[in-house]
C-alpha cells in the first residue's frame, strides 16, 4: 500500500508513475487529498472540542467550591453538549478514515524507474537470453501426450476426482515431483534460505497484508464458513510472519524458503496455452522470500535472480529472462524479472519463475517496520520469488528431454529421483 506522504509530495510524479501500470490515478488520488484534507480538519475540530470539554469539566469543582451551584449545573450541560458533539465527531473521523482507507488500497505499487513502458507481455523487456537446445525425435510430442504415453500424469482422472486443472501424478511422475521439490529446496537452504513450512489456508489479514486482497479475491479459493483461503503462492504465509512486528537493523537481511501446493481459480483462461500443464488450478511451487533494508533491496533482488538463474541452468533447459514493463507487472511489484524456459515441442516460452521488489508496498499493509541506528521506526522491503513453479518446468523437462528410448532425466535430479530415465 502506498503511503499519503508518497501520494502527496508530488502529486504530479505519482499520477506519471501509476501511469505506467496503465492506470488512472487523477481521480483516486483527488479523492484521497479531499478525504485526508477531512480528516485532519476533523482531528483539529476533535482536538478543540476536548480541550473545551476538559476546561468546563475542571471549573465544575472549582465553582461548586465556590457556592454558585446554577453556574455548576451549566457547565455540567455545556460538558454533556462538548460530550455528545465529540462522540459525533470521532464517529465522523473514523468513517473519513476508513473511507481514505479504502480509496488508497485501490491504488497498486508505484513502478521502478526502469520498467520499460508498455501494456502488455509483448512489451517485456528480454535482458538475457541462453539457448541450449536439445535435439528431438522427429514429430516430437506434447507433454500431456507423452504423460499419456508412459502414464506419469492422468489429466482424466484428476476431471474424475476434482475436475480440469487437477492432474494426478502417478508412478515416475510423481517421483519427478517430489524431487524436484527436494532438489529446489536444499538449493535454496545451501544458499542461506530458513526453510519453513507454512500453513495453506490462510485468513483474510494474511491475504490483504501481501496485496492478494480485495485485488485477486475472485482469484483465490475461499472456504467461506472460516473465511479462510488457499494459498496462491507460500508468499503469502512466509511473508505474514512478520506482520505486525518491528525488526532491528541487525535482523537483516532475512530469507526464507518454503514448499507449498499452490491454488488458482485462474479464471478466464482457456484455449490450446492452458492445455495440460501450463496452467493449472492446484500446483506445487517453491518459494524464496527475502526481507531487506530499503537501501539493499534493489542489490537483494540482483542477488535473487542470480540464484533462480543458477537453479534453471542447472536443469539444463534453454532459458531467458525478462524485465516486466507497466502494464504487465503485479499489482504490488515495484519491478520484476520473469524467467522462462523454452518448450522444443510446443514452440513457445513456459514462464516458470517471476522475482519481485516490492520495496514498502507490502510492508506498509503488514505493518513491517523496523528500528534504525537513531531508533527511528521505518519501514522494512519484502521481495519473493518463484523457485521454481512445478507444472512449466515438468512440462519442459519432458518435451525437451525426450528420446527415442525414453525421457531423459537432468543429472542433478538423479540423486533425487533414484533412476535416469522414464520408459
């Protein structure tokens, strides 16, 4: 969530900013100056009427001392009146506020100085490129037709138990699963990440102190009698561990690793780009989540994307990396990085990773502070990225790294899932 100080030092320079994301901020933020500008004429109202309310009370006593009890009596009407005109006034105070409230958290993060301009994907920037491109058979396969092939996943039988977007991973599929999630998180605790376990449902605080809500509600799947949701992403619990909490210097940098199955309604997705795979309802993602001072945080991100990088070179698929213009970014990113790889059989880029600077937008909504060197609270950088979404990256290892004979498994991944090849 931005802050009013960000809204309202250069009112001109945020309109620009938000326009970048493709949005309209005059309006909102005209709202907000008007609904802030009422606010405090309210407080300064409040503030008078108390100190009123405090003088008259304090001479009740003193002209009951003094025998002239008819002037007592009045002040104690005039207190009762300053009384009732106060409680008006705060109930009018806190429905400005919650009102300043709900116009800001409409407005999403401001975008990094170097996001390209642009409204949608075809607009990203690509800052790196790696290509390593296996040969395939001859008429290479999909991925879901080579599930099919050596019954490793049944996209039917998920429609059976759940319905479409709920593949069952069987035999070495699911073997493949478990070790790509094994695999990722020991890359990650090997680089310093805690690993945590978070709980997959969380509440409705959890879902606003991140950004999900009310800007993906529709998106999220949401057990209605507890109010709880499923999580999108482990961003979302890992995160909300420190909401609500003050920090010292010395606590950074933190960082932190977590598995988790993931839940999307992904509403409005449908045709040949959500076959099989690539986009799913439930799917398994692991997660590095960092949280920075504010000055180290752009050095912080450089250094996750360095790490997610490593991890998709290590699987040995053609890859690339791309810098989100405006329009395509998050609601709460500042700037981010998405990585793809390359599918041979499918002749298109998979997105399996995105890394993410959020600066103090999501730390203003989680009340994330922290206590620098003059002991002034401040508010503390949370950045996240995928490493890695499961369903892209399996869905590339099988095209990719299938042969006459079989499906090849990477050799990092041969220690983890105990054969080197699906036949």
């Amino acid at each position: 969530m931005l802050t009013l100080k960000q809204l309202r030092d250069d009112k001109e320079l945020a309109i620009r900013r938000l326009a970048k994301k493709g949005v309209d901020a005059r309006p909102v933020i005209e709202r907000i100056e008007a609904l802030d500008d009422r606010r405090k004429a309210l407080q300064q109202e409040l503030d008078n009427c108390l100190a009123e309310q405090n003088k008259a009370a304090k001479m009740i006593g003193a002209l009951m001392g003094q025998g002239k009890r008819d002037e007592a009596e009045s002040k104690k009407a005039e207190v009762t009146a300053l009384k009732e005109k106060s409680a008006k006034l705060s109930a009018e105070m806190k429905e400005t506020a919650d009102a300043l409230q709900a116009e800001i958290v409409l407005l999403p993060n401001f975008p990094a100085d170097i996001v390209p301009e642009g409204k949608t994907a075809a607009d990203n920037l690509v800052v790196k490129l790696v290509e390593s491109y296996t040969k395939l058979p001859e008429n290479p396969l999909p991925h879901w037709e080579l599930a099919k092939k050596y019954d490793i996943i049944d996209f039917d039988l998920g429609v059976k138990l759940t319905g479409a977007g709920f593949p069952v991973y069987k035999g070495k599929g699911a073997r493949l699963q478990r070790a790509l999630i094994n695999y990722f998180l020991d890359y990650n605790t090997k680089a310093g990440y805690l690993e945590v376990e978070p709980p997959v449902m969380v509440n409705e605080a959890s879902g606003f102190g991140t950004g999900q809500l009310p800007d993906k509600e529709g998106q999220m799947y949401h057990a209605t009698v507890d109010n709880f949701y499923l999580v999108p992403t482990a961003e979302v619990p890992v995160t909300n561990i420190f909401r609500d909490m003050i920090l010292d210097e010395k606590d950074f940098p933190v960082k932190m690793t977590a598995y988790t199955p993931c839940f999307r309604r992904e509403a409005g997705s449908y045709g040949k780009d959500v076959r099989g795979l690539n986009r799913l309802h439930q799917f398994d993602k692991v997660e590095i989540v960092r949280l920075s001072l504010p000055e180290h945080s752009y050095e912080a991100l450089d250094d996750m994307v360095a790490h997610v990088e490593g991890l998709v070179k290590s699987l040995g698929l053609p890859y690339r990396i791309l810098r989100l213009c405006g329009g395509d970014m998050s609601f709460t990113s500042a700037l981010t990085y998405d990585f793809e790889v390359y599918s041979e059989a499918q002749k298109r880029w998979l997105e399996v990773s995105s890394v993410s600077n959020f600066e103090s937008f999501q730390a203003n909504r989680l009340k994330l502070r922290y206590r620098d060197a003059n002991k002034k609270i401040q508010l503390a950088h949370t950045l996240n990225g995928s490493s890695l979404a499961l369903p892209r990256i399996v869905a590339a290892l099988l095209e990719d790294f299938q042969t006459p004979e079989g499906i090849r498994i990477p050799e990092v991944l041969v220690p983890y899932t105990g054969f080197d090849i699906i036949d």
